[in-house]
C-alpha cells in the first residue's frame, strides 16, 4: 500500500536559501550587541531620540543625509527601547530581506543557481554583515535599491500600463529620503532606460514616474530650499585626500569583502599594495566579464540593468573622487550596490562551472571548495573579532575614563560628534569642550585656531583635561592638539588608542 511522505519534498534550492539566511543570520548576530557603538551610529541615534521638528530643524543644516532612516529609527527605538541589540535589529531585518531579495531578483532574470549563488555572496560578505548591525541606513537604502530595481524591471515590460512607473516613482523617491547616494542609482536607472531606445509611449510613461518621484521628494527638496543643498549636503562630498589603493578598495568591498591579509576593512584602509590587491581581485575581475557575457544571452535587458545599476555609481564616484583629488565616498557607503555586483559574479561562476564540468567533474569541485573557503573565511574573522580588525571601540575607551576619572576633570571632544558615541557609556559629569569639524575645516591649517580656542578655554583650576579624539582627521591634527594643551602647561600622563579611538589624559604639575 503506497503511503505518501510525511513531509513534502523540498527542492534544493529552498534549503540552501534557508541554509544561507541561518548562516547570515548567526554571523550577523554574533555581535550585534557587544560590538562598540561607533560615532555615525551614536549621531543617528541622537537624532532619532528628537522630536520631529527637532529633527528636521538639526538636518537642515547639519548632516550628509536626509530625514528618512532617522525617522524610521526614531519610531523602532520607541517601540524596542534603546537596548542596543535591539536597536541594531532593525538593520539586521532588512540586511536578511536584501539576501532574500538578491535571490529572488537573480532567479527570475536569469536562472536559479545564479539567484542562490548571488544570494551566498551577499550573505557572507564582511561589509553586509557589519552594515547589518549597526545603526545607519545602508541595509533599508539595499533593500529599496533592490525593490525599485525590480519595479523598474515590471514597468518596462508592462511598457504602456502606468500603474507600475508610478510605483517605481515612489520607490525611487524612498530611496532618496533614506540617502543622497540613492540619487547614483537613479542616474544609472535613467542610462539605462535610455538604453533601451524605448518606444515614445514608454518614455511618456518614464517622464510620468519621474515626475511622480519629485512631487513625492518636494516636501523635503522645498525644506533644503535649493538642489544643490543635495551636493553640498553630502552627496560626493570630498571626505579627504585620495590614495592609490582607493579603486581596488571599493572593488575588494564590493567582491570578497576585504578583511583579507590585512586589507580593507569597513572602518579603515590598510597598507596592501596595488600588486598584491591585483592579485586578489584577478579571479573576480575574470568571473565579472564571464557573468557579464553569460546572463546576456540569458536575457540581455536585465543583463544590461544589472550592470549599469552598479557600473554607472560606481564610475560617478570614481571620475569624482580622481577630479576634486579626494575621496568623494568610502567604501562602506557603496555598500547597497553589492547585491548587483553579486549577480555577475554569480553569473561567472556559474557559467565557468559548466564549463569546465565537462572536463573535469573532480576540478569543479575542489574549486568551489577553494571558493567558498576564500568567501566565507573574511566574514567569520569579522565574527570573531580578530583585534586587528576592531575599531571605534567607545566602550572601551569610556571604561577608561570611567576608572580614573575625577570631578572637576576636563574632557575635550574633537571632532565634537565623539562625544555621542562616547557619552553612551560614560558622561562626564564637568566641564567639556568640543572642537566642530566641517566642511570649512577640513584641513590641518583651518583647524589651528578651533584648536587654539580650546586651549584657550582652560583656566589654571583645570587641573586635568582628558581628549577623546577620532578619525578620520587630517594627520597631524591630535598632535597639534596634544602640543596646544601642553603649551597652556600641562603634561602628558595617559595615552591609548582604541581602534581610532583615542584617549589622552594630561594633567597640570601642581606648583
């Protein structure tokens, strides 16, 4: 007598995405509650704990992004606390949907391997987890990336039917109220449209959600009161000089990941060469053009959306950060473009894979297993905590503190923002001073006489003036400061450095 099975049959397609969303969901885990908050998370959350029109009052003219993750934040931590596992948990939610998302986008265009393949790179790459646990807008920004993307994709094969352009107009307008960045893949989503030598009808229908896109962002384009805000407000704002490893930095940020033989992390740029960065990024350079011919002749359009979608970001920000001879953006704030990058790599492997599987079944598979090992290893060293890797660690720097501070200390903050990060583990109780850092002062020169104020500042009853200082700043700026406060007569007592957190204890000799 036939008995059917207790269970359905589950394709394996299914239990390797679960696989990979148990997998990404422990390495994003793991430290989502003990990893130092760091600066720009401690300013979102300042910002989320205000009041609306307190909120839009600050961001007017203080901040490098728009209203809409604060926002968001601001209505999570009132529903989960300020607990900070709990707070990073929003992150966390939309980091596993982007893994979801990739799959999905990857399966429909081309094929499901290429979907599951992209979905395992964007799971373990060492700049989506920790983008995942912390407290800024890149994973809500991915996930909208991907959507709008997808909406893009319906509208041009629904072609006259209007419902889905003004659907991508509204996508297109969340993810600009999330980041100014946003705007890289809008222009990209633009050549790509144009690309296509769409019928009139259809450009109608692109010009009809354009249009939908800026009557939904004019609320906060009047609120800015000038476009060019966009720019000066941070996007491709210079952050600091250019150096020679920039581009294969994104490239190791946006492919393996970094956190390879001391190599590009999250937070810092290391001392690997150009030769040895070649090196690591050959094979993925080669799986990109493989992956680039492969889905063209799966399906060409959505080939040329992936490609562009990624491409055309990325050489914005390249041409201007070679043009103003400065870093017009880090890696790290790139990091929503991976998903695409992700698909032509997959696509690489999985055509190589078929390629050489005729030949040699037994070479297929010790390189996937060369393979996954090179993928999954940086993101389980991000786990771990390897020390040359941690950085910004306020906690540590403010259990410091803690254990030698007295009253009537000093502390000077510079830049000014650490102290968020730093009070949400310890708040002096007396006088601190801070030092602003902006667009003005970008240089070592133009921060002299801030510097020069500061030291100014303190009077002989002062008697110890602890800094707390971070990058990135101009080299030389914490030794000019250093040498500011010793000329007003004091001594150095203590100095650490916690992964770019530095803490600096001068005390004046009693007479």
């Amino acid at each position: 007598m036939h008995r059917p099975p207790i269970l359905p049959r589950v394709g394996w397609e299914l239990l390797v995405i679960v696989g990979l969303l148990a997998l990404g969901a422990s390495l994003r885990l793991e430290a989502i509650g003990t990893r130092s908050l760091w600066q720009d998370e401690a300013f979102s959350l300042d910002l989320a704990r205000r009041t609306f029109p307190g909120l839009l009052t600050f961001l007017k003219t203080n901040d490098a992004h728009p209203v809409g993750y604060y926002a968001l934040l601001s209505v999570w931590i009132r529903l989960v606390g300020e607990d900070l596992a709990w707070m990073r948990g929003l992150s966390l939610v939309f980091g596993l949907a982007a893994v979801v998302l990739t799959w999905r986008l990857g399966r429909a265009w081309f094929s499901p391997p290429i979907g599951v393949g992209a979905a395992g790179l964007v799971a373990l790459n060492p700049f989506q987890i920790f983008a995942s646990n912390e407290l800024r807008m890149y994973m809500p920004l991915e996930c909208l990336a991907l959507t709008s993307t997808w909406v893009l994709w319906r509208a041009w094969q629904e072609g006259r039917r209007p419902g889905w352009w003004v659907g991508y107009g509204l996508a297109a307008a969340g993810m600009a109220y999330l980041s100014y960045y946003a705007f890289l893949l809008i222009a990209a989503h633009a050549v790509w449209i144009v690309l296509q030598r769409p019928p009139r009808v259809v450009l109608g229908r692109a010009a009809l959600a354009a249009a939908v896109a800026v009557v939904a962002y004019l609320p906060w384009l009047s609120y800015l009161g000038h476009p060019l805000a966009l720019v000066s407000g941070g996007l491709l704002q210079v952050r600091q000089p250019l150096w020679a490893t920039y581009l294969p930095e994104l490239l190791a940020a946006q492919t393996f990941g970094g956190y390879l033989f001391g190599g590009v992390t999250y937070h810092t740029t290391r001392g690997l060469g150009l030769s040895l960065y070649g090196l690591l990024l050959y094979p993925f350079l080669v799986l990109i053009l493989i992956g680039a011919r492969g889905l063209g002749r799966l399906n060409r359009p959505a080939r040329g959306l992936v490609a562009v979608s990624w491409l055309v970001p990325v050489a914005v920000v390249v041409a201007a950060s070679l043009g103003a001879g400065g870093v017009a953006a880090y890696a790290y704030h790139l990091n929503f473009l991976q998903p695409f990058l992700a698909l032509l790599v997959a696509g690489g492997i999985a055509f190589l894979r078929d390629e050489v599987a005729a030949a040699s079944p037994t070479l297929v598979g010790l390189v996937a297993v060369v393979g996954v090992l090179a993928v999954i290893g940086p993101a389980i060293n991000n786990l771990l905590g390897d020390p040359t890797y941690l950085s910004y660690r306020y906690d540590r720097a403010a259990r410091l503190v803690r254990a030698v501070y007295q009253p009537g200390d000093v502390v000077v903050y510079l830049p000014e923002g650490v102290q968020r990060g730093f009070t949400f583990y310890f708040k002096p109780v007396g006088k601190t001073l801070g030092i602003r850092v902006d667009a003005s002062t970008r240089t070592r020169e133009a921060l002299q006489p801030r510097i020069s104020d500061v030291a100014r500042a303190l009077n002989r009853d002062d008697l110890r003036v602890w800094l707390v200082y971070s990058s990135p700043l101009p080299a030389g700026t914490l030794e000019d400061l250093v040498a500011a406060i010793q000329a007003a007569g004091y001594r150095q007592a203590i100095f650490h450095d916690f992964g770019g957190v530095h803490v600096g204890l001068l005390v004046r000799p009693l007479r």
